[in-house]
C-alpha cells in the first residue's frame, strides 16, 4: 500500500515562498524537497499512547529578497489524520487534534536559547495550529529554518552514489539520492589492490578522498570483502562484514542535525556491503602492523555498529540498571545480562524489544525525559514482532527462539512502564502458544540455563498476572498448561532463580487457585470435588519450607508469597468482614498480621523488593486497619523511588482505589482494575 502524500500542497512546491510571523518577518523560498516521512498511525496505537500521527518533510531553502545566497533548511512537522479517517469530515478530524512537541524542535529552540556555537543555528519557526480546512482543524504543525553547516557529508543532496560507494541496485530497488535529483547513475568496476605477496593478511588501498588505489586489478567487491576477512580477523569471529555497516545516509533526514524522534529507529535498512581490511603493512615491523589494525577497529568499532549515540547509551542503560532492577538479586549472576545479552548480537528483534525496555525503565526513572523515544521504539518493537510471527511457521530455531525473548521482554517492558491498558496480556498470550513450540521442540538445542530461565520468565509473567484477570475467565488464555507441567518438573529440582527466587513451587499453585476460584464462583456451588481440593492446596501450602540452598533474604520473600497465596486461596468465597468473629476470619486475619511482620524484617531497599508488587496487592486488599494499609503504601513509595519500575507506583495506586472503595480481597482486584481503568499485570518485576 502506498503511503499517502501529506506535502502535496502547492505551498511546498519548488518556488513557493513561506513566510514566518516572528519579529523578523522572514520570508523563505522552496529550492528543493529533500526527503519526506509518514509517520501515520492508527486509532488504537494513538489513543494507547502508542504512537504519534504525523508526517515530517525537509526542505532546502534560501532567504527571499535577500543578497545572502546561502542555503539553509527548512523542517516541517505536522500531526495527521489516523488512518483511514483521511476523507472525515474536518468536524470529525478535528477531534483528533493534540499538542505534540517534537525532540527536535524542543533540542534546537534549546540550543538557540543557551546561544550554542556548535549546532545549526535557528534561523526562523513557526509553531501555528492547522486551519479549519487542513488535515487535521486544531492540530499542531512546526515549520523551522536553520543554519545548513558547510562541509561535505554523507547523502547530501549534492553527492552521487559514486562518491558513495553504492550502486543503484545494491542492497535497495533504488538509491535514493538518484530518485530524489535524478543524476545518471553509473558504477565504475570494482577494484582492489593485488594481494600482498608477502604475509598472509591482504589491504585494500584507500586515498583520502575515499576511492580506490588506481593500482589494482579488478575483482567483484564481495569477493574483495571475503579475502580481506581472515581467519584471524575480529570480523570473521563475529560475522559477515556485510552485518557492520550502515548507511547512515538513506534513511536519515539529509540534514547535518540527528532527529531524536525517529531517525535513530532505522539501522536495519541501512546495513551495506563494506570491505574492511586488516593488514599489516610490509614495510613496517609485525608490531606497526598490528597497531594499525587496531586503529581501523577503534575508528570503526565492529560492537554492534547499527547502535547510534542514542541507541547504545540506552543499551548501556540497560546494562547498568534496567537489568539489575528486573532481577532480584537471588542469583549470583544476572540472567538479564548473562542469557539475553548474547541474543542481541545475532538478533535485531532481541535487541530493538530490550532498547524499547530500557528506554521505558529510564523515562519511568527521569520523567523529565520526553517519552517520545520510547513510543518509537516500543512501536518498531511490536512492528518487527508482527512480521516475525507471520513466518512462525518457517522459522529456525534460533530465529523462534529470538522471537519468544522479544515477547517476554515486551511483557516487562509493559511493567517498566507502568502499562494500564493491559497490552501485556496480548504479549502473554502470543507467548504461550510460541513457547511450547521453542522450548520442547528444540529442547535438546537450547542451553538449560537459558530454557530454564525462559521457562521460569513465563511462568511468573503468566501466573501472577491471572489475579488481573475475571474469576470466571479461563486461565488457559494466557497460562499454558504444557508449560505448567514443565515448571512442576523445575521446581522439583530445587531451582533457585533470579525471578522466582526460591519460590518457583509457590507461584505455580495460583494457576490452581485460579481454576478452583473459576469453577467455584462459576458453578455458583460447592460440591465434594471443590472441598477436596480446596483441602489439598491449603495443606500443601501451609506445609511448604523455603530450600535451604536459599540465602535469608530470599528465604523470606518466599515465606511473604506463601502467606499471599493462602490469603488468595482464603479469599476464594469472599473476605470475612472486619468485625466477624468466625473461625475464617480469625484465620484470614493472622495469616495477613504475619505477612505483615514478615514484611518488616525486610529493608524496602533491598533489590529483592523488585519481586514484592504480587504480595503486596494481595496483603494490601487484606488490610483492614489504616496502620497495615499506611506501611504498605510507604513501602511502595520507597520501592518506586530506589528500583524505579512503573507498575510499582500503579500498584500503590490501585490499592488506594481498593481502600476508598471498601473494596476487599484479592479476588476484588480484577474488579477494581476494571473500575479504576488501571490495567496493570502484578507481574513480579513490577
């Protein structure tokens, strides 16, 4: 499908004269259009904070009636219909009308402010709101100039695809620079310089201006880039050349000035063919050689080169912090780290889920930070999913396997972020029919730590989020009984993780809590089935005894999920009222009194509070008195503010609605969600 043409207007033709109502008046005349993007979304990724609708062009201009002839650019950005609401009525778009301001222009109108002397200057901007009869009556549309640095770059409007080294039909149908100024696009023979005879390393000869030595024979380039990459070379440990280049040019907007609100999303199309050399001069000592080599690396790394500024400092971020805030610390080694990481090399799905991830944890940490990246990101995240599931048949197991990470990444990302629209029941969905598929079927190709550690990240995703859930809704939906039955066989071997600490046994009974809840309330009934079952979760709980392998801290966050899990059974029937003398709710009571105490001899600093939000839900919607309720609430406070994840301050929220509701048990919290609009998933790194 073609995307739509939002500048098509005769105001953004060649010639035309823009004019800008600051204190200069200026007038500016189009000289040429230079690229154009359409960034338009549908209704449900907008209203979901998802996306933003708009579309954005870039121009090159010339002051009018002036004696400067230097050209500068002009940037429009402007918001647009959804899609399919094109042809409404203006009545109808103009609904859809909504302030956005864009990094870009945030970052330039900042720099112009603080008088900076090294980014374009800011020559002119009108920030106006579109006319009744535009595309979208009420919304924002930006127009700024500024200052077009001299110096040559890559893709400029003025380079061929010579300059370049790319041709028409390599790598993309076409090369942009020669559809946008229609130059007659020829490519010379592909040249390299003959083997050096003497050591086995081989160079390609490179003048400053960035062509070939003349002194060479002809060879195709791919065949070049093979015999350039040794068996000794870096490049040959970690892939094809052909991975670790980017054309920065293609897709970026021509303009010596990044976009932080999408041009930092396109590294996968920009990949080109590269020849890297690492050579070792004949004329200088073995030593000289190797320090060369070294310097070509260091001045274009091979780590991941598609991770632009903003890219790799979120990948650092997530390193540094995402990833210790989802663990919780009950293992020595982080698996978020040590069984993700390596994924990211070989997969861009893998990589684009945790950017999205770490940019949501750091926009939840520092608010001040716009979100804009971490909508793009997020929405490339769910685009490179769609398209990844649409061949799930056909995949390979490593290709199924990097698609089962980015889903369960996107889970906790809808944590991180602090998700109330409940999109991450979607994700656990689409898991659990993949799943099965990647960690029974390649069973034996698949590491253990990694499969346990998958399965162990489903498994707790999956089961503390059916207390969002309906009782009368099926658990199947998004728990898979196939993985269940795998989990059962996980914790009989005294797993210890870093998601379900020692308490893994403990996290599988609510899925059967769950199912007696459903069947009890559904059947409106009790019967003798219901009775034995009931008997058998509660002696089997009450029996269980944190592993002695576990440390003291980790011990006592599963004794906190054992007393949770009764309440949550307890509660199946309703909770007893606070001033009932009944055996159930002198029960209900002690058993919340000594999750309490258990709570209290745990600092709300430690990292280990990242797995706490489930208990703290189910304790909190069984606090009666003020006192409980207030240590609850002052934990969660603490517990945002060291570990940083959103859902924590959204679980505090929906609690304070349970409360000033008189609201009740956790079965009440499905309620409560539904009420309240907070659509949240208790998953255990909230």
């Amino acid at each position: 499908m073609n995307e739509v043409n939002f500048f098509s207007s005769p105001i953004y033709n060649v010639g035309s004269l823009i004019s800008f109502p600051d204190s200069r008046n200026s007038k500016w005349t189009i000289h040429a259009k230079l690229s154009q993007l359409n960034e338009q979304a549908d209704r449900q990724d907008v209203t979901s904070g998802l996306a933003i609708s708009y579309a954005a062009a870039t121009f090159r201009v010339r002051k009018a009636q002036s004696t400067d002839v230097r050209h500068a650019y002009m940037r429009v950005y402007m918001q647009v219909p959804w899609i399919g609401t094109e042809f409404s009525s203006p009545e109808m778009r103009s609904k859809q009308a909504a302030p956005h301001e864009h990094n870009e222009v945030l970052a330039m109108k900042t720099f112009n402010s603080c008088g900076s002397k090294i980014t374009p200057a800011l020559l002119a901007i009108d920030e106006a709101i579109q006319g009744s009869q535009d595309l979208v009556p009420g919304g924002y549309i930006v127009r700024m100039v500024f200052e077009r640095i001299p110096g040559i770059r890559l893709a400029d409007d003025e380079i061929s695809p010579m300059t370049r080294k790319k041709k028409c039909d390599e790598g993309k149908p076409s090369c942009k620079g020669c559809t946008r100024n229609q130059p007659d696009c020829q490519w010379p023979h592909e040249k390299s310089r003959k083997p050096s005879q003497s050591g086995t390393s081989k160079s390609l000869d490179v003048s400053d201006t960035g062509h070939e030595s003349s002194n060479s024979s002809e060879a195709p380039l791919d065949r070049v880039t093979e015999e350039l990459v040794t068996e000794t070379s870096p490049l040959r440990l970690q892939g094809t050349p052909q991975k670790y280049l980017w054309d920065i040019a293609d897709d970026l907007f021509n303009v010596p000035f990044l976009d932080f609100d999408d041009s930092f999303l396109r590294s996968e199309d920009n990949i080109e063919t590269a020849a890297v050399t690492d050579a070792e001069s004949p004329q200088s000592p073995s030593g000289a050689g190797q320090a060369m080599s070294n310097e070509v690396i260091h001045a274009q790394p091979q780590f991941m080169p598609q991770l632009d500024h903003l890219r790799f400092a979120l990948f650092g971020h997530y390193i540094q912090t995402t990833a210790n805030s989802i663990a919780n610390g009950s293992t020595c080694s982080n698996p978020f780290i040590v069984q993700l990481l390596p994924l990211t090399v070989s997969s861009g799905l893998v990589l684009e889920s945790i950017l999205a991830q770490s940019c949501a944890h750091r926009a939840v940490r520092a608010p001040m930070i716009t979100e804009s990246p971490s909508l793009s990101l997020y929405s490339k995240s769910l685009r490179s999913l769609r398209t990844a599931i649409q061949t799930v048949a056909s995949q390979t197991m490593d290709e199924l396997l990097a698609l089962v990470v980015s889903m369960l990444v996107l889970c906790f990302t809808e944590t991180a972020r602090g998700d109330t629209t409940g999109s991450i029941f979607i994700h656990l969905q689409a898991t659990g029919s993949i799943l099965p598929v990647a960690l029974i079927k390649f069973k034996n190709s698949i590491p253990n730590d990694l499969r346990s550690f998958l399965l162990e990240y489903y498994i707790c995703t999956a089961a503390l989020s059916l207390i969002s859930m309906d009782a009368i809704s099926q658990p199947e939906a998004i728990v898979c009984p196939k993985l269940l039955q795998e989990g059962h066989e996980l914790a009989l071997t005294g797993y210890i993780g870093n998601l379900c600490g020692c308490w893994l046994e403990i996290i599988l009974f609510i899925p059967q809590v769950f199912n007696l809840g459903s069947s009890w309330i559904f059947q409106q009934d009790v019967t003798a089935d219901h009775i034995m079952t009931f008997s058998l979760l509660q002696s089997q709980l009450s029996n269980w005894e944190p592993d002695e392998k576990a440390d003291f801290e980790v011990a006592l966050v599963g004794k906190i999920y054992k007393q949770a899990v009764l309440l949550y059974l307890l509660t199946i029937l309703g909770m007893p009222s606070s001033n009932e003398d009944s055996i159930h709710g002198t029960n209900v009571q002690d058993i919340t009194s000594q999750a309490m105490s258990l709570l209290e001899d745990l600092a709300a600093t430690k990292q280990i509070n990242t797995s706490l939000c489930w208990p703290l839900s189910v304790i909190g919607s069984c606090a009666l008195y003020p006192e409980q309720q207030n240590k609850i609430t002052t934990r969660l406070e603490t517990m945002a503010g060291t570990i940083g994840l959103g859902n924590m301050l959204k679980t505090k929220e929906l609690l304070e609605y349970i409360w000033s509701q008189g609201l009740k048990g956790p079965w009440e919290i499905s309620r409560a969600m539904q009420e309240s609009e907070i659509w949240i998933s208790l998953a255990l790194i909230d």
